[in-house]
C-alpha cells in the first residue's frame, strides 16, 4: 500500500515521534501475512468509526450551536482533539503496514493510553455535558479494541523489538 499524499504534511513525526528505532524495519514477509493485514484492516475500520465518531460530534455541537445553544469551549476542544489523534494514528497505522517497527509500537502504546486519559477527563464533574462524556466512552471503548487486536500473539510476532544495541 502506498503513502497517501495527505500524510506527506505528518512526515515529519518520522524524525519526531520514531526515535531511536527510526529506521528499523521488520521482514515484508512478516508485514505482508494474511493474518497481520487482516489486522491493519481491522485497525483500519476502527479509526474510520473513530472519525464518524469526531464528526458526529462535532456535527452535534455545530447543531447546538445553530439552535442557539450554549456549547462550551471544551467541547470544541475535545471534537478537534478526537479527529487530530484519530489522524495521527492513522499516520501511524500507515507506517506500522509498511513494516516500521516505530509506528507499530506508538499505535500500540497510543491505543492503550488515550482510553485512560479519556475516561479520567470525561469524570471531571460539570466539564463537559453529558453527550460528549458517550463519545469519550465510545472513543475509549474503541481504542481499546484497536489496543487489543494490536497487541494479539501475531502481530507481537509480527513486530519483534529491536535489539538493543550496546554502548561502546
């Protein structure tokens, strides 16, 4: 699969979000499995109904707001913060499937980490009304599956940590 032009703006996470590990690759082979693609589509799917969730919400809020209502800045600060993430791990999952150990452990440790810090802010008493605390627990109920399917038996295989490699 090809590197879609609209991630070229995201290139420079490479150098940023890569760290050491930038350049490690795993074996195509491994990348190429049909139990491993079966997985990115997976993934794939998942961020797609996180997308659908970041614009529902943010399509409410716009509704809200037309209607005359009250939609606080957090709001819109929480609708832009899903898309934004959810764009990332896109990035991610894009490099992950071609073989960058690097993107396949950030999406892994990212799928696990944002349904905490999600869950701990939607439990903030009175900071955010009640519709938008459902999409943090949606956002956080699929990261967790994208967590999950990440972290299976093949795809730990599949993505074998780098060797550390000794100071001399």
């Amino acid at each position: 699969m090809g590197f879609p032009v609209a991630f070229e703006i995201l290139r420079p996470l490479d150098r940023f979000a890569a760290g050491r590990h930038a350049s490690y690759r795993v074996d195509t082979e491994l990348v190429d499995h049909p139990r491993v693609a079966r997985t990115f589509r997976g993934v794939r799917r998942m961020l797609m109904a996180e997308v659908g969730v970041g614009v529902l919400a943010l399509s409410l809020a716009v509704f809200l707001l037309a209607t005359g209502q009250n939609v606080p800045w957090v709001v819109w600060f929480r609708c832009s913060a899903v898309l934004a993430i959810t764009l990332t791990l896109f990035y991610f999952l894009q490099r992950a499937s071609e073989g960058y150990y690097w993107a396949y452990s950030r999406l892994r440790m990212f799928s696990w980490i944002f349904p905490i810090v999600t869950l701990i802010v939607g439990c903030i008493p009175n900071l955010y009304p009640l519709w938008i605390i459902v999409e943090q627990a949606v956002f956080a109920l699929i990261l967790i599956g994208i967590g999950d399917l990440l972290s299976s038996k093949h795809m730990r295989l599949a993505f074998p940590k780098p060797e550390r490699r000794s100071r001399d």
